[in-house]
C-alpha cells in the first residue's frame, strides 16, 4: 500500500478561489504551507491515533486544572505571563476547550509521538471541517475507493 498520496494538481490550482479565500495561509511567508501530499493510514493506525489524541487531550486538561487550582498568581503572572488582570478568567473552569488539534508522527513500528498540540489557533477549524473535504472534491488524488470504502491504488 502507497502510504504518500501526492496532490495531482499543482498547488496553486488547488488552492484558488473559494479554498484561496478560506484557506488563505496556504501560503506563508512565500512558501507553500499546506503539504503537497495526503496520507493514508490504516484502521488500526486511526484507532491508534484517536486513542493517542484522546489521552494527550486528558494530559492538557489535567495540566491546565492543576494550573487553575494550585499555581499562585504570581507564578502565572511572573513565570507564564499572564497579566494580572486576567488572572480571574485564567481561573475560571470552562468545560475543556473549543477545538483541539494535535499533529502526530507515526514512526517506524508503530510508534505514535505527538509533536504539536494546537488549542490556541483557529486553523483547525477550517482544517478539520473544509480543507480534508475541498481536496476530495477537486479529486486531487489518482486514487479511489473499491466497494469496501478502502482507499485503493
């Protein structure tokens, strides 16, 4: 199994029009920032994954409640810069939060690290719900799926 799936397409026929407008870091700095190429991984890997980001998910919750709870103000202000005048809201215990993202390297041998837990950008949003679906649409990938709903060569 091809595990790299390369876009079809050139990048900036990919990302024009409407994907430019809603993707419009597809570009930074000059330099293409959306990768040129998909992934595929395997249902065992996806249950891996989910279970992995799950467990990350309860590691940053648990950190940020032992913050909320146990760390005095002038540690927050003083060692992690939150202004004293948002100490109150840093407090205050939400459910959890809006979106959360992390990004996942599966090593040889099927060893997951995380490397990127992004809670605080709202790319992940547009990432998550649009851009997976924008570049199945524009048929970027020379594969299909059979009958089974596998992805084939």
């Amino acid at each position: 199994m091809n595990r790299i799936l390369p876009f079809d397409k050139p990048h900036d026929e990919i990302f024009a029009g409407e994907r430019a407008e809603q993707i419009p870091y597809h570009r930074m700095y000059g330099k293409q920032y959306c990768l040129p190429a998909a992934v595929r991984y395997s249902e065992k890997e996806i249950e891996q994954l989910m279970y992995a980001s799950e467990i990350i998910d309860s590691i940053y919750l648990s950190t940020l409640r032992f913050a909320q709870r146990y760390l005095p103000d002038a540690f927050l202000t003083q060692q992690l810069g939150v202004p004293a005048s948002l100490i109150p809201a840093a407090r205050m215990e939400v459910p959890g939060h809006g979106v959360s993202r992390q990004d996942f390297i599966l090593a040889p041998g099927g060893k997951i690290k995380c490397i990127e837990n992004n809670t605080d950008t709202p790319t992940g949003i547009p990432e998550a719900s649009y851009l997976a679906r924008e570049l199945r649409k524009a048929s970027c990938w020379s594969w299909t799926r059979s009958s089974s709903g596998r992805s084939t060569t």
